[in-house]
C-alpha cells in the first residue's frame, strides 16, 4: 500500500531535550515536506526537499532542521524544543509530476507536546 | 490581506442538504487549485483538484474556480455523516508555494 509513514503519531516531551519526528515513504518520491498545523493559522510549510540532498526552509523554518540522506526518508528535528513548538505536524511526499500540480500525499500527522 | 481566505465554520447541515465551501484568494498567479478532506486525527487527502477556471465534478463533489473573482468553491450534493471532517482549499501558481486556507469544519447530522 502507498503510503507516508510518520512516527511517533504522539509525543509528549520537555523544553530542550531534543527530538526526531521520522517520516518514510513508499513510493519513490523525488519531492517530501514537512508542516505544521495550528488552530487559526492552518498548514504552515516547515522545509522541503526536491531530492536527495537537496532541503530548503518553507514559511516557518525556525527551530527545526532537516535530512535526506536516502530518498524515502525525510526526519524533522527540534534541536531544542520549545512550549511555541508544540503542534500537529504532517510530513507529505510528492512525485515531480504531480508537484507541478501541486498534489501531495500526507501522512496521519504527529502530534507534539512540549512541556 | 491575506493570501488565502477561508471561513472556519463550524458549519452544521442536516444530512442530505447541498453544501456550499468556498475560499477567497488574493493572488492573481495561482492556477491549481485543490480541495482537501482532513478527518479528525487524519492528515489531509486531496479530494478535488482543478486547473484554473471552471468547473470539475466528481461524484457528489463539484469544484468550481472563478479566476475574475479569485473565489473558489466546493459543493457537496446529498451530504452524508461521512462527509463531516474539515475541508481545506489549497492553491499555487507561478513560483508560489502550495498555499493552505484555514480549513472550514464541516458537521453534518443525521
């Protein structure tokens, strides 16, 4: 089944104890993105990546950073987490076709607590 | 002004009504335009997507795009409780990144 993979789905966690959200996808992918969801401000682009190697920042790139070591993985990391951090984050994956549309698949979403 | 507008309900609607959700956008380069059901604890699925103006139906949905008022909408026919989830437009064009309305929640009762 294509999917995108996102774990942990919940995670409760402390001011500045570093944390990785995993994100993989099956389906060869070029294109893979992370955002974040908050009430009243809707779907915020994080980073994205084009391909391998290759990241960019999106609208809110403060705070976290990103890999892409191998295609079907894009981690997001909070070097130091703080309470403003605290979200429902959604990683999605595209391939170049349907990028020039603009299509994404979306993962279930993490949800992240920061104390 | 905001890119992208949306009204984030809640919208209740007894089952079987017509459901109207639209979006205002500011943007005169976007060209793509798509609808996305967001059920709770879910992440976002494209549901409807439309390349610039007029109309494309799908089943019981149907996505119109009108460019000269940048005002898009997605009507749902014969509304279901299934139906209920939140609904996000989304938009791009030129070098503009996927841009995401707010979402609009949508109950509908049985």
């Amino acid at each position: 089944e294509a999917q995108v993979t996102q774990n942990p789905r919940y995670l409760i966690t402390v001011t500045g104890k570093k944390l990785t959200v995993t994100c993989s996808q099956n389906m060869n992918h070029e294109y893979m993105s992370w955002y974040r969801q908050d009430p009243g401000l809707g779907l915020r682009q994080i980073y994205y990546s084009m391909n391998v190697e290759v990241t960019d920042k999106g609208d809110v790139p403060e705070g976290y950073k990103v890999s892409r070591k191998e295609k079907r993985n894009f981690p997001l990391i909070l070097e130091s987490p703080s309470p403003n951090q605290t979200s429902l984050y959604f990683c999605a994956s595209a391939d170049y076709l349907e990028l020039a549309k603009n299509i994404q698949y979306f993962g279930a979403g993490t949800r992240l607590s920061v104390l | 002004q905001k890119e992208v507008e949306q009204d984030p309900g809640p919208l209740s609607v007894p089952e079987g009504a017509i459901v109207s959700l639209n979006c205002t956008y500011s943007n005169s380069a976007f060209q793509y335009f798509m609808w996305y059901r967001q059920y709770s604890r879910k992440g976002p699925e494209l549901l409807m997507y439309t390349y610039s103006s007029g109309n494309k139906e799908d089943g019981r949905f149907t996505a119109q795009v009108d460019k000269s008022s940048k005002y898009i909408s997605l009507f749902i026919r014969d509304s279901q409780p299934s139906d209920s989830a939140t609904y996000l437009c989304a938009m791009t064009g030129g070098n503009t990144p996927l841009v995401f309305g707010k979402g609009t929640r949508l109950s509908v009762i049985a």
